[in-house]
C-alpha cells in the first residue's frame, strides 16, 4: 500500500471558518506542490550506513513472542508428514551473541528435552489483560499472555478441544541457523538443532508446539521451557495438488477505510478497538474518527478488526494446504490524536513511550491467532519503518517483526514444491526513516506567511520520528500524513542500481557477485533445481514485473494522490530478481502493496531453459474498501477487498483467479471478501456493499445487526451457522449437529465452487456400538480426544451459490469387526537376516468404517498406541522386531473400527530370525 493515505472528518462551523479553510486548503495545496513538485524534501542530515539487527530487539523482553525456540514459529511454521522428523532451532541467547549458554555436552542427551505438541485453538485471543495493576517498567507476564480470552465477531470458536501429543527426540547438535538467513545464520552464531519426531499417532490439525529442557548437568537457569503457537501442521502426506490462500495488506489500524471527502459513513465500522484500548470520547456524529468501543452499536465493544475476522474464518473454511501473508499486517505510520500511544500498556523505550508498532502489531498477532491453517509471513513496508532506529534505541519496525513472527526473507518446502519468502524493504535504516521537521522547499514566501500567520502551528519544527510531516489538521481536513523516506521497493546485494534498461536486462550473473539477499536467492533456487522441485514460487511484498517491459512501479518513486512527486523508492535489486526467477524458471511470484488484483507474465529465456514463463500475481488488499484514485474526488472504485486462490495440480501452476464480468484473459481478480461485491464488472464497489452483506463464505454464528444504519442482515433459517451454540464442546456434548455453509460467490466470470471445506465437529462419545455418520459431506478422520469426546473431521464440497447443511448424526449401530484384507511381513518372507524389517497391511469393516491400528511385539500391545487409518488403504511401514537370539519372532497387529466401543480384530504375524 502506498505510505501516505488521507482520512476525513466533517467539520461544523460558520460559513467564515469554512471559507478560511477552504482558502487555506487551496493555498497549503498550492504551497505544497510549488515545494514538491521539482523535488521532494531533502533530508535533514545524511543517511546513515547499513545497519545490522539489533540483538536486544524493540520490545520490552516480556512482549517477545521469539525467544529460544526460533523455529518454527508462529510466523514460519513448519508442515511436516506423521512419522517424518522435524528439526528445531533452539537459540539459548535469546539473539544477543555472547550471553551465556550452557556446553552442548551438557545438553546433547535426547533425555535432557520434553518436546509436545498441543491442538492450536482458533481463535484471536486478548493478549493481556489491563485488568491487572503495572508499570511499563515493570509489566506483569499476564499483558502479555497467549490464553487470554476471545473478542471479536466470533467471540467463540467452534472448539476448543486441546489434545496433547509427545514428541521423542532423536538428536542434539549445534551449529548456524538454517531458517534465518540473517542473524542466526551469520558465521559464529551457533543455535541447538533438536531433531524430534512427528508419531504416527498425532491427528491431521495444526498445534502449538512446547520444548523444555530438563537437562540435570546444566545450570538451572538454563532448565527452561518455551513454546509457539500454530507452528506445526501435522498432514497425511504431500500430494500433488496443491492449493494456497495468499491474503495481504491487512492494516488492522489504517486509516484507509475511508477515501478523500466521503462524509457518507463513518471510517471505522468494520473496525473497532481491540480489548485494552484507552476509552476514547465518541465523536462519530460529526465524522469524527474518536474510535468508540462499540461503534457498530451491535452492543458488543471491542471486537477489533471485524473484516479481517471475517476473511480469515472464509479462509480457515476454504483450508488451504497453508496461507501466506505478503506484508502490511499494520499501518504504523500515522499519528493519530486516537492513538493510545499516552497509555502504560505498551512500555517505555529510551525514555519514551512506544510506538504505533507496539499497539497494532501485537493487535495483528491476535486476530492471526483465529487461523486454523499454517500461516508464512511476509514484511510489507508499513511493517518495516524505522523510528530513529538509526540513531536512538527507539521502535524498529523489522526488529519486532523478528521478535514476533520470524525472519524476514527465508524458505520452505512442500513435498515436490518449494517457496521463497522475500524482503522486498531491504534499505538502510536512515532510509527506513526520515528527516524530523516538514519544511517545504522553494515555496512562495508571500504564500508561506499568510499561511503560517493564520495557523502558526504549520511552520512548527515537528519531531514526528518517522519520515517528512504534512500536517492540514488545523486548517482544513485532520490530514497529517507522516512519510518515510523510502516506502517502495529494494533488494540488496550487488543487484542493478535504479538504471534501469529494457529487458533482457544486463547480463547473466550467474550467482557470482551477489551478496546478501540476492546470493542467498541465488543459492536456494539453484538448492531447489538441483533436488529437481517441480514447481517453484516466490511471495514479496512489491512486485517486480509490473507493469511488464517497463520500470516498476513500486520500485520507483511515486506521485503521491497522482500529484505530488515523492522519493519513495528507485531502489536496487528489481531486475537482478527477476533474472534469478526467470533464469530457475520459478513459477509465480505473488505480491500485494498496491491494493488491486493484476497479472502480468515474462518469458524465462533468455535467462532459463525452457519455454515457460513467469507469471507475476499481484492481490488486492484484504483491508475495506480499496483506496479511491485521487486525493478528493474518486470514492472507490470496481476494486474491492478480499483475498486469493493459488492451485497447482503435478508441478504446474493451475490457477490464481477469475475473469470476472469483463472477461480479463489473465484470470486476474481475487475472491471478493464479502458477498454483494462485483467481479470484474465496471461497477462501484462502494462501502456500503461491506456494512451491509455478510462474508462470501459463511458458517460461523453471526449476530445481525440491531443498528439501523450499520445494515449487517441478520442470518435467515440458519445459514451459515451452526445448529448448537458455540464451542461445541462447551455447550455439549452433542450427538446430532448441523453446520449450514453458505457460499454466495455465483455470480458471470466468478464462480467458486469449493471442494473439500473442512469442519470440525467435537461430538459427544457414543456406546452400544453406535457411530456417527455424515450427510453431504465424508469423514476426513475421526479420533477420541483427551477430553472424552469424539471429534468428526469432514470435508466437504460447497457450489457456488449454494447453502449446504452439512450434518454429523448417529448412522447406525455396528457390531462387526473390522475384515483384514493384508498383513505381512517383508512382503511375505518366513525367515529374515535382520531385526528391522517392513509391514504389508490392509483392512477394511463395511459398518461404521475403519478408524485405526496399533502394532506390537506383545500380546497385550503394552505401549503400543492408535494409528489413523483408512478403509482399504494400503500401510507400509519399518517394524523392529524383538532383540534377542535367532528364532521365531512374532508381531501383533489389531485394527479398531469407528463404533463406540470400537469392534476390534486381531491378527499375529510369524516369522523367523536367522542372522
């Protein structure tokens, strides 16, 4: 998103005042553009070098949500198949090399660490609570705690139902970071790698993930515990299709929601203050932006950022295989008078309370928390400014993102797929930045003085920390608008500088030269081609390509309103990017900024191989509405607020949109947030079109709105809702539950028919040989929890324009035990040389379904714990047999239907040990 935005407000007054501001306005206008037009403020002192992280980071050390577990981490999970290992960063000095750390040999024993994991509970969760006395000193540990209770549209999730599962851990070694590029990474800096392996046992679901070390050699002050939440998706296995929501510029505190002079509504109904705001006076009557606490008027206060609670239950619906969030979780930017930066609650940095940083992305950590898939982030630039972190100890917008969610460019993989998260704000810090005081160049000193002599507040020396200031709010509009010095793009690392020449650009670099980020690009597209990935992606913040043939635009400067000139950008490293994708034939890369959906494609040749081609995506912004196209005039526009598909099917790139009414050749239009909204259609997709429908896709309990001007219809005969109240095991336990899932988009050029939706139902456990069953939908799995319950997963597929009620219910009663169709062992061998062997086995049981099976050496199956399984699937899988002498081995093998009690089968397996 652009760095500088306006927001309104309507001002009551005589015909004098509104004539001395008009006059004012028109001639703070004019001395704006005399003093911007040629060029734009020069900073106030010379930039900075580049400067390196700051260890100690910018939170106070109670709010870090990255400690010693560094990976994986809420901002970078990790998805990993039953049965496979996942290796944990462990940094013991929390990033400040030097600090103490206790010997590896101290600590290197699988038995000096508890690793589990726990069912991650979507929902977005009150992080504090200001209930409790402190000081920014001194803050207690319950500000800023993860279990806080829920707020928000959906004040209940559907469950919370925790299980809890071990990890064992296999191996402890030490060496650089492999997830951190930057920091962890650097030569010298050492972490623990902990190699833990991921059961057989655990539940397809996403979990926060604990580890603890017991280590009885080392100090006890290294005997600590920490955990991430969301961090680990546990998955069946990679299949070749592959489907990936991309949702971005989010701005839970932007001022955007409201365009230019649009006095028709107030700019913050589909956003209110999350739970700890400081009481503000409600002044919305006269278009005031005074946040009040239940400006809906729904009678719920503090529902923080409505639309995108909206967007991300859509998404946790729609379950993708991950998400990706491509920048600008924040605004962090403008000041405004609402800002509860005068409140202790968000610390004391230097002598100085924190910044807008603090407040909204700890806000934005919250509401991701409603997620219930994997989620990969990315900065934008309003996540990554810079208050004076080149000079003072202040707030650094990219430290704290470091501190919260992960690094900030890194790589992960996805069976035969492999992505790139990259940092598209790679500027010095000075940069990042700005000079203190507004003071326009070349104006009309005669101007200059009559403005400045009727609002002397205009010539004030500001010391606003983050960029140039134009502040209008005493003259006419409260427009006070802070700018850094750079917004737009940049890549470092011995890239083109900002010369930019038509393609081919350059030469081919071949990956010699390069430093920084771009050689790290280099070396993990040339890691991914040589361990033959088949399809390869890239998630930025700024695009590179557009407009293709051409210089890009949000790596240029830019004409702020489309009038005013500004130094947003002309950075380094566009073009260099592009070479390396195209040159390793990458697929796509998918990025946002600019709030509108936008398609554009390069050949890989002359750089690749192969014919294909580079397809750029960019996404509209998932804040309401978009941005209107000129400082005054424009309302909105056909673009709207929302969120994107990316499918691929066998290594190939399948699909990222729609054609929309206008029949775009590219596909180029993203899934609209809410219904109502037109798709490629000309047509306005004003403001109202978001108060007064409900989401795209729904089937969460939704209150209707009792405010006869915030116009949210009310549910009608129980579309998308459930039929029980909500959680589901609280208010449980239930035997016959429906959820109606309702899916408006239908409409020419975008229709979206959803396979596989998927919903959870913590069902009550049944007895006498009962099992549930599933109407317009199949079971996905179904397992007994640590609470007693019987938890049905279903998938389901919901046509566009359709309301589906999709229904678990007792089906029946079964008795039968399970029919084994195969169960051998090394393919059917009577005699083996080695105690480690394989195991053939199948089942199927007509009546309830198979659920699951354990295996043994023992009769009692002492120790052995339930495995998932499906009817008629086959199960291959490594089997120790038991130590001892050569002779006959025997193995247990008993399969579990999903009848409650389960009907149970048993099956013994011989063979002989003859080494």
């Amino acid at each position: 998103m652009s760095a500088a935005r306006s927001t309104s407000r309507h001002r009551t007054g005589s015909r004098a005042s509104a004539a001395k501001a008009l006059a004012i306005l028109v001639t703070s206008l004019a001395l704006i553009l005399g003093g911007l037009a040629a060029a734009a403020p020069a900073p106030s002192r010379a930039l900075g070098q580049a400067q390196g992280f700051n260890p100690a980071g910018s939170l106070p050390e109670v709010a870090k949500r990255i400690n010693q577990l560094i990976y994986p981490t809420l901002g970078y999970p990790a998805i990993r198949e039953r049965g496979s290992d996942l290796v944990i960063e462990w940094d013991w000095r929390k990033s400040v090399a030097g600090s103490p750390r206790p010997e590896l040999s101290q600590v290197d024993d699988p038995a000096d660490w508890e690793v589990w994991l726990t069912t991650s509970v979507a929902a977005n969760v009150q992080n504090y609570s200001s209930a409790e006395p402190g000081t920014a000193e001194d803050p207690p540990a319950s500000w800023y705690r993860y279990e806080g209770p829920s707020y928000g549209t959906y004040t209940n999730p559907v469950h919370r139902v925790v299980n809890k599962r071990r990890l064992a851990v296999k191996e402890v070694s030490r060496g650089p970071s492999k997830r951190w590029p930057e920091v962890f990474g650097q030569a010298g800096f050492e972490v623990d790698h902990i190699t833990v392996e991921i059961p057989l046992s655990v539940p397809l679901d996403l979990y926060d993930l604990h580890v603890r070390c017991v280590a009885p050699d080392a100090d006890p002050a290294f005997r600590v515990e920490d955990a991430q939440p969301h961090a680990v998706q546990v998955i069946e296995e990679f299949g070749e299709d592959i489907r990936i929501v991309q949702i971005t510029d989010t701005h839970v505190y932007g001022p955007e929601i409201r365009n230019g002079l649009n006095l028709d509504y107030n700019s913050f109904e589909l956003r209110e203050p999350r739970p700890g705001t400081p009481g503000r006076i409600d002044l919305s009557f006269v278009g005031y932006p005074g946040f009040p606490m239940d400006l809906d008027k729904d009678g719920k206060a503090n529902e923080g950022a409505i639309y995108l609670q909206e967007e991300l239950q859509a998404i946790n619906l729609i379950d993708p295989d991950f998400v990706v969030f491509t920048g600008d979780s924040v605004f962090a930017q403008k000041n405004f008078s609402t800002y509860p930066k005068d409140t202790w609650l968000w610390g004391d940095v230097n002598g100085e309370l924190g910044s807008e940083y603090r407040f909204e992305y700890t806000w934005w950590y919250d509401e991701l928390l409603a997620l219930n898939v994997p989620v990969f982030c990315v900065p934008g630039n309003h996540d990554s400014y810079c208050w004076d972190g080149h000079a003072l100890a202040r707030d650094d917008g990219q430290e704290i993102w470091q501190d919260l969610f992960g690094p900030l460019y890194y790589s992960w993989e996805y069976g035969d797929a492999a992505f790139l998260a990259l940092n598209s704000m790679d500027w010095d810090k000075a940069d990042a930045d700005g000079p203190d005081p507004f003071n326009p160049e070349g104006v009309n000193p005669i101007v200059w003085g009559i403005a400045t002599g009727l609002y002397p507040e205009m010539a004030k020396d500001y010391d606003d920390r983050n960029g140039f200031l134009v502040d209008l709010t005493n003259i006419f509009l409260p427009i006070k608008v802070i700018f850094p010095h750079k917004w737009h793009g940049q890549l470092r690392g011995g890239g083109d500088p900002w010369a930019w020449q038509p393609w081919p650009w350059g030469h081919d670099p071949g990956g010699d030269g390069f430093t920084g980020q771009l050689a790290w690009v280099e070396a993990e597209l040339a890691r991914a081609e040589a361990e033959g990935k088949e399809l390869k992606g890239a998630f930025i913040h700024h695009d590179p390509l557009r407009p293709a043939g051409s210089p890009p635009e949000a790596y240029d400067n830019a004409n702020q309103f489309g009038l005013l000139p500004m130094p947003a950008g002309q950075g380094e490293g566009s073009q260099a990017l592009l070479c390396l994708l195209r040159k390793h034939e990458v697929d796509f890369v998918a990025s946002g900024h600019t709030h509108n959906d936008a398609i554009n494609r390069v050949n890989w040749a002359p750089y690749g191989d192969s014919t294909g081609q580079l397809v750029s995506i960019n996404t509209c912004g998932a804040e309401p509405p978009v941005d209107g196209k000129s400082l005054l005039l424009d309302k909105t526009s056909e673009d709207y607020a929302g969120f994107r598909l990316i499918t691929a099917s066998g290594g190939e790139l399948t699909g990222w949109g729609f054609p929309g009414a206008s029949g775009d050749p590219d596909d180029k239009w993203s899934i609209p947030g809410w219904s109502g909204l037109q798709v490629g259609a000309g047509a306005v997709n004003d403001y109202t079109k978001y108060r007064a429908n409900r989401p795209v896709l729904q089937w969460m309990e939704q209150d209707g709105s009792a405010n006869p001007a915030y116009p949210r219809p009310p549910i009608v005969n129980g579309e998308g809702t459930f039929n029980k109240a909500l959680p589901l095991d609280g208010t449980g336990p239930h035997s016959d539950v429906t959820c109606k899932v309702k899916n408006t988009l239908n409409q020419p050029g975008a229709v979206l028919s959803l396979l596989g939706c998927r919903i959870e139902f913590p069902m009550k456990r049944l007895s006498g040989g009962k099992y549930y069953g599933v109407q317009n939908g199949s079971i996905m799995e179904q397992y007994d929890t640590d609470s007693g319950l019987r938890m049905v997963t279903v998938k389901a597929d919901i046509p566009g324009g359709a309301t589906v009620p999709v229904r678990v219910y007792v089906a029946g009663t079964d008795k039968v035990k399970p029919v084994v169709d195969e169960a051998l062992i090394d393919g059917g061998a009577v005699v083996t040389t080695d105690l480690e062997v394989s195991l053939s086995l199948r089942a199927h049981d007509d009546g309830a379904g198979l659920m699951d099976f354990r295996v043994s050496n023992s009769r009692d199956f002492a120790g052995a714990e339930w495995m998932p399984c499906r009817d008629g699937k086959a199960i291959n899988m490594p089997w120790s047999l038991a130590q001892g002498a050569p002779g006959k081995r025997r193995v247990f093998v008993q399969f579990r239907d999903a009848a409650m009690p389960g009907n149970v089968v048993t099956v013994r397996l011989d063979i002989t040990y003859a080494p």
